[in-house]
C-alpha cells in the first residue's frame, strides 16, 4: 500500500482545535437539565465484615433521591468481565478501602455530600493483607474465599530447562526488584452520566476506554439485557488503562434505575479516584540470569509476584505478559518463569500503559546491566549482541515472524552523540553531583494476543450533502488514533480533511471494535476502516458510473468533493451522489483481525486469553541522569528514544506517543508510588501523588526506527505502550553505573541517599 | 446573590448562592466548560481561567469573587478567533487528550503577555502549575515558542 501522503509533514490533528478552544464535550461536560448528583459512600475500612449500613438518617434528609444497599442491586452484583470477583455495592465483605457499600441519588452535590457524610456503615474490621507477604504467609486471613489462599493464579511458562542450563553457565547473576503501585492520574477523573428513559432503556455518556464491553459487565453485573443499555464515550482525558472496564458505570446505571427518569451524575474526586480507580499492580520479581563468558545469554529463572489488590480486575493476563516479557527483548536459550497473581487489602490493581511489561523491563534490565558489569562489557554491546531478530524465538519460544526492529533501535542509540560523548560528561560532573548515562531496551506485545479475537468492525458513510462520516469503534483517551483514523480515510478516499467527520464510539451508531488498549487501536480498526473506505471508494465509483453514462469504473477516480471523469473532465459531486443514494446504501462496514501466533509456549495454556503475541514494537532508551549527592535528588537532564513501530504514519502523533510515555515512565521511576500503609492509601491528592510538571522533565528526543510492519495498515504498529517500558530501567543503568546498584522502585531522595551509604532497602 | 460580570466578552448577570465554587458556575451555570476540573485542590490547572486579566484557579474561587470581575476562558482567550497559543497548541501537537489544554492555554496567553521572548527554561517554570499527563510537555514547551514568534510578528505587523 502507497504512503500515506501526510507522512512526514506535520499537520495539526484533526481533533487539536476544538480541544484548544475548550469546545471538546468530554463526558464529565455533560450537565442534562434537571440533573441529579450520584456518589458513593466509600469504606474507609481495608478490610472487615459488613454488619449492617444504617441509611435512615441519609433518606431523611430533604433532596435525596435514592440511598442504595447492596440488597437493591438486582442482577449478580459482580462486576470484573473475566473473574468477577469485585461487588457493584459490597453487602457482606469490603475488601479495600475504597469499596463501596451505599449509593446516594441527590439533587445536588452539596446534598449528596451531607447524605454520604451522614450514613453510618457499621463494618467489624479483619485483619488487613497489606502485601504481598502479608497475603502469602501461612494462615494469612484470607480477602476471598479461595482454596488456593490468597493466590488467584499461579502459573509457569517454560522454554527448555532453564535451572540446568543455569548450573552450567560461566556466570550467574542474581537479583530482586520491586516496582510500586502506580495511579494513572488521568487529568479527567472517572465520570459518567446516565438516564433511563420510558422504555427502560439506560443511557450512558462516560470516560471509557471500553464502551461495548462496559453493555456486558454492567448488564452482568446489573442483570440488564445488553441492548437496553447505551453507551457513548466521547473524546476522553486520558485513560492510560484505567478507565478499561467499568468505573462508573455500574453505579451510574444503578442510579438511573431509582433515578425517575431523570439524568444523573457521577464524578469522582481527585481522592475518591486515588483511592477506588484501578492502579499498575505492585511487583516483586526475582531474576537468575546465567551467561556465557561470551555474554551469550544461556537460562533465565524468574519468580514474578504482582499484587492484584482487592480485586482481580485483569491481574492474571497482566501477570501473563509478565510472563511472556520476563526475558525482554532478547535471545534467551532456556527459560523459567514463574508468576503468581495475588490478592491483598491494597486498592484495585487493573490495566496500565506496559500491561505486565513495565514490571519486568526494570528487572530484565537490571541483569543485563548487572552482566555487562560483570563480564566488564559495554551495557549497548551486550544488549546489541543479544537482540532478538527476525527469524528467532523469543523467551516463551515463539517465532518473530513479524517485524523485529530491536537491533535497528540500539544501533540508532550507538551511533547518538549522547551515547558517544557519554565519557566526557560523566567527567565534567560539578562538584558533589554524579552523572551516569544509562540504556535501556525494550518491547511490548501488541494487540489482545490469542484466545481473544482483536477484532474491529470500521463504519464510514457518505452523508446527505456529500461528507464522509467516520464512525470511530475505538474509544480515543488522547493517543489519536481517530484523527489518525480521518488521515486514513482521507488518503484512500482522495479527500481533504475538511470533507470529513467523525463520531466517536457510540453503542448505537458505531460497531464493537473491542477496548482502546493493548497499542491495538490504529493497527486494528485502522485496518478494518481501510477496508471500508476501499469499499466505499468502489460503490461510489460504481453508482457515479451510471450518473455519468461511463461504461467501465476504472475510468473514475475520486476526487475532493466529488467523482471525476478525467478523459472527459467531467465530475459527478458527491453532494449530489449523497442526495441520490439510498441511506441504506450510503454506508459501508468492514472488519479485520489482528493475526496471532499459532505457537504454544510450554506452561502457556494456564493463560487461556491474551497470551502469547505475535508482533512486538521495540525500543531503546538513553537517559542522562545526574545525583546530587547532598540532597539525593535524581535529574534526568536529557531523554533519547528509538522507536521501532514500524512506518510512521503521522510523525507528531508518533512523538507524542513516545514523549507522553517516556514522561510517565520518568514519574514511575523517580517519583510515583501510591503506596498503602496497613491498606490505607497515603495519597489522597496530587499534592501527595506527584506527577512529572513541566519543570520535572527534559526535552526527550524521538527517532522512529521504520521497519514495516506488513501485516499492518500502511505498514505501522501499535506504540502507545513501549515507550513507558524504557525509562524505569534506563534510569535505573545510569545509577547503577555511578556506583548505585537500585533495586526499588521509584528512586526517591530518601533511596538515593540510603544508597550512597551502601544501603539498598 | 445577584452575581455580574463578564464573561468571554459577554456580560453575565446570575441569582446564585455566592458559596459555590466558581468553577461550577462557569460549567454548570453559565454553560461555559472550558475551565476543566482535574483535581479540585488546585493542583492541576486545568480550571485555570484569566480574572481582569490574571490566571486563577476557578476551583479555588467561590462565586461571589466573580462579581464585578471579567473573566476569559479558553473559549473566548483569542476573541473571535483562537488565540496564537491555541493555534500554535494545535500546530504542534501540544494537544493530545485536550482536558489539560484549555488551562494551559490560558496560562501560557497570560505569561507571554509579560514574556514576549522566552527560553524553553522559562516556559516550562511558567507552566509549573498546569499538569498534562499525556504529552510530556515537549510539545507544548514547542508550542509555547512557536505562539511566542506568532505574536512577536503580529506586533511587529501592527507597527
């Protein structure tokens, strides 16, 4: 397939205006007249039995409209899409703080307030599992009733046998390492509105990764057939994974039930969406890496721990490719890892930007830098040397068949003059500052992987007067997919951007194209909208033809605005075509898949959904970090990533990828941890959970790597994830090579400084 | 309270309690939802609005400090048309979800009033207060830059 025409330019995006005048209508910008306020009464307790929830006073008050228990949820009262484990509104059990046991419907916020304060939950606490040792010690209280305690899943995926290979290695290493829980802080916290309407039809507007999904586990969970519940999710601001599977949306939809038809509102606080939204699951892993002298890497042993919190929310399938990315992106002879998902009294761990992937990237890592220390090698080299290529299989013994541009990536960084001038920085540090110039390289699976079609059916149709009207299926938090989305229909429909609209994902006008995850967005709906667009292309051409009195449709070609005749010069406009079309035939709909592997890593049928993948985005990362040794303040002072994600369709929204990505995977490293002492979170605003501001970050530097993905439309691959993979490991080899060997995760002043007096903990 | 003022060029005149946050009375009331709320606690910028010219967080504000004032959103920061931050934003990829956008948008107009020709360094402590979680600031550092040469030539075109 040609080129799309805008690469390499740099055009604004065709959702940028109306974003920076403030005309966007996200979902929390929906107010419906006489509108009703929602909200939930939060636990407070980590753990404990729910004796009882005295709301008497609470629906007494004057303006409330509804107080809600656990017994008013009809349906199963589960939510979860996969284990549903985690209750609508908690009636015998709350399990983390932020578990809700009643639901308030009130005129307005201020009453909703006084109500929440107002209802008295009388919860008999239970000895709180606040981490992962805690949950994995013997007769540890147990947060559901499992026969396996408080391990939801354990598994083991092999690739021949790594503990001999391991005793036969020249050199071993041996290390563990901790990441924490990390909080997406999208700017736009979790809300929602809903209405129900005369004919019990529930209408839904919410910040959704996963709009179609979200008709099954609320009507799951609610006992609502599917098709009386609607859902649009508009423009969102951010998701980053968290808003993949429900937030709102159960209770909205619960509320709209006692609501009398009228709208309601949902929006969590800043604090309520620290302490109930879904964070990155807290790890622990201990990795055995054995080598030849030669630095060829002989057997990988791994024992991966990721603490799922309350809930399972998707913990086992992040876990899965924790499994699956244990070795990076390397060529590892044999390999052992062993995962367990647990559960513990700590908030709810779900989806995040590098699914399973950020974990491990710090440790894979760590060992290759630890290696290169010890066989006294060059950290690019030894990566360079190792890198995975097409051709090979990877640590779980799957074939890269597809794309493999990890080698191409560090080359790139070799040849940067960051990385060759390296030396003479680190020399020039002031006084009482350390420099260190640390790599990093890594990759992220694309697309759901197997056992879980990644399907999206794209919709587009010429409207009334003559426009093409994308109907996007994706829900778009910012990465631009549907922008990108126009760019594409208006490269194979010959159009300018002005002849385009877009709507985005609406239950009722768009069709199911699974969640906004995985760096799936643009590869999979991108390719089934190619289809439809080709489609259009052809039945416009074809219907022209006969306005036209032309006897064969190669003789057309489309144009902006209309169907030209270039022998003839004559041109049927499309506002006309439109006018003349039947609705019916206006629209035209086609789907695609994203190929999966046929390969079966041994240990890989525990995991029977999103596991293995098939295509890999790739990159390597270069950080210069200085120490101040005084205070332990870590500075990253310049950022370089090379990114393989195939071709580059839009060069800005690809650095934005990278950038945005980088930028928290920065926050994780040096500074984001919501931590919970005793299930109690410390963070309560964004005071106390500090994100990267403008002042925190260098400028970070993007190169693609243009492979060419043949499998995907015009040649691109997903990047959404494998940027947040490289700066927690990157920084992390800088410090190590100034003499601090980290291990935990972020890397705070207090860490820093612990390690400068040779004390890692 | 009676409350008056203008907004966006418009002149206001509402009956609301003056405890409400004015935050709310410019989205819920007044209909006007480019000031953005993130976080409530004045944290985040994005409800960052111009009050007789000067950025304030319409989160921290209750109504009746609004009385009497002239207060200017994003949506009318450029009057009829965008403002040069919000084309120069767009140009070069400094929006990617948007929610943040409206915010720093009315910051960076603010600061380049005071700083015509500012280095990246400068851009970036001005936007201090205004967290994106989504691009890193790169860009918008670009694209604060960039506005900044846009409105150095409109002036010079005025001379």
């Amino acid at each position: 397939m040609s080129p799309l025409p805008s690469m390499g330019s740099r055009s604004r995006r065709f959702d940028a205006p109306d974003k920076a005048l403030g005309r966007e209508r996200f979902a929390a910008d929906e107010y419906p007249e006489n509108l009703l306020w929602a909200g939930a009464l939060r636990a407070g307790a980590p753990h404990g039995l729910v004796r009882g929830v005295d709301t008497a006073r609470a629906e007494a008050m004057p303006g409330v409209v509804a107080v809600l228990t656990a017994g008013d949820v009809p349906g199963a009262n589960r939510q979860g899409f996969i284990y549903w484990d985690m209750p609508v509104l908690c009636g015998d059990k709350v399990r983390h703080a932020g578990d809700p046991v009643a639901l308030v419907v009130a005129e307005t916020r201020e009453i909703l307030a006084e109500a929440l304060l107002a209802i008295e939950p009388d919860i008999e606490p239970l000895p709180v599992v606040d981490g992962l040792d805690a949950a994995l010690a013997p007769d540890a209280p147990r947060v559901h009733d499992l026969e396996t305690g408080n391990v939801l899943k354990q598994a083991t995926v092999r690739k021949g046998d790594a503990r001999a290979a391991l005793d036969r290695c020249d050199v071993v290493i041996e290390e563990t390492f901790f990441t924490p829980q990390q909080a997406h802080c999208f700017l736009e916290t979790e809300n929602g509105t809903a209405r129900m309407d005369a004919a019990g039809i529930i209408h839904m507007t919410v910040s959704t990764q996963s709009p179609f999904r979200d008709r099954y586990e609320v009507g799951q969970a609610l006992g609502i057939p599917q098709e009386r519940l609607h859902v649009i999710a508009p423009f969102l601001g951010g998701g980053f994974g968290g808003k993949d599977g429900v937030t709102v949306q159960c209770l909205l939809a619960l509320a709209a039930m006692h609501a009398g038809g009228r709208p309601v509102k949902m929006w969590w606080s800043r604090e309520e969406s620290l302490l109930a939204g879904y964070k990155r699951h807290a790890a622990r892993m201990r990795f055995r890496l054995g080598a030849g002298a030669d630095g060829a890497l002989r057997a990988l042993v791994c024992d991966l721990d990721y603490d799922t919190g309350a809930y399972a929310h998707l913990g086992v399938e992040i876990m899965a490719l924790g499994l699956e990315h244990a070795s990076g992106p390397y060529r590892v002879e044999t390999l052992e890892a062993n995962g367990r998902c647990v559960y513990t009294n700590n908030p709810v761990a779900g989806a995040f930007r590098g699914f399973g992937v950020a974990q491990v990237s710090f440790a894979f890592e760590g060992m290759m830098d630890r290696l290169a220390d010890r066989l006294g090698m060059d950290p690019l080299e030894l990566r360079l040397q190792n890198a995975i290529r097409r051709g090979d299989r990877n640590g779980v013994g799957v074939a890269m068949t597809a794309s493999t541009g990890m080698a191409e990536c560090l080359a790139g960084l070799r040849e940067h003059p960051l990385w060759r001038t390296r030396g003479a920085w680190v020399r020039e540090a002031p006084p009482l500052t350390r420099r260190g110039v640390g790599v990093a390289a890594v990759l992220n699976g694309m697309g759901y992987g197997r056992g879980l079609a990644d399907m999206a059916v794209a919709k587009v149709r010429l409207t009334v007067d003559g426009r093409f009207r994308i109907y996007n299926g994706v829900s778009d938090m910012g990465q631009g997919n549907s922008p990108t989305f126009v760019r594409m229909a208006c490269h194979v429909l010959n159009q300018d951007e002005s002849g385009m609209e877009l709507v985005q994902p609406d239950t009722d006008r768009s069709h199911p194209s699974g969640s906004a995850a995985a760096g799936r967005t643009t590869y999979t709906y991108g390719k089934a909208l190619i289809r439809a667009c080709e489609a259009m292309r052809d039945k416009l051409l074809h219907r022209a033809a006969m306005a036209l009195l032309v006897d064969d449709v190669a003789d057309l070609e489309l144009a902006p605005g209309a169907v030209r005749h270039p022998a003839t010069g004559r041109a049927l406009p499309l506002a006309l075509l439109g006018s003349k079309l039947h609705p019916d035939d206006r629209c035209c709909v086609s789907e695609a898949m994203m190929p999966v592997t046929r390969d079966v890593p041994e240990g890989g049928e525990a995991f029977r959904l999103g596991f293995p993948h098939l295509i890999f985005p790739y990159a390597a990362h270069l950080a210069r970090v200085e120490v101040d040794e005084l205070t332990g303040r870590v500075a990253v002072a310049d950022y370089v990533a090379f990114t393989d994600g195939g071709r580059v369709l839009d060069p800005q929204t690809y650095e934005q990828q990278v950038q945005g990505a980088v930028a928290q995977g920065l926050g994780y490293a040096l500074w984001e941890d919501c931590a919970a002492e005793g299930g109690r979170l410390l963070a309560t605003d964004l005071s106390t959970y500090v994100i990267p501001g403008a002042g925190d970050l260098p400028d970070i530097e993007s190169h693609a790597v243009e492979t060419v993905e043949e499998s995907g439309p015009f040649g691109m691959k997903g990047i959404g994830e494998v940027g947040m993979n490289g700066p927690l490991p990157a920084v992390a080899s800088a410090l190590l090579r100034m003499g601090l060997p980290m291990t935990r995760a972020p890397f705070t002043p207090e860490r820093i400084l612990a390690a400068l007096g040779g004390d890692d903990s | 309270m009676i409350l008056s003022f203008t907004l966006d060029g418009e002149p206001r005149t509402l009956d609301l309690d003056p405890g409400l946050r004015a935050v709310d009375v410019l989205r819920e009331h007044c209909g006007v939802t480019a000031p953005k709320e993130g976080c409530g606690t004045g944290e985040c910028g994005a409800c960052a609005v111009l009050v007789d010219g000067e950025v304030r967080l319409s989160c921290l504000m209750l109504a009746a400090q609004l009385d009497g004032r002239t207060v200017t959103t994003a949506r009318g920061l450029g009057g009829a048309g965008p403002h040069p931050v919000q084309e120069a934003l767009a140009d070069r990829g400094g929006v990617q979800c948007g929610f943040c956008t409206p915010g720093v948008a009315v910051t960076a107009a603010a600061f380049l009033e005071r700083h015509p020709d500012p280095t990246r360094a400068e851009i970036r402590d001005a936007l201090s207060g205004n967290l994106c979680r989504c691009t890193g600031y790169h860009k918008i550092v670009d694209a604060v830059e960039d506005a900044a040469e846009r409105m150095r030539k409109e002036r010079g075109g005025r001379k």
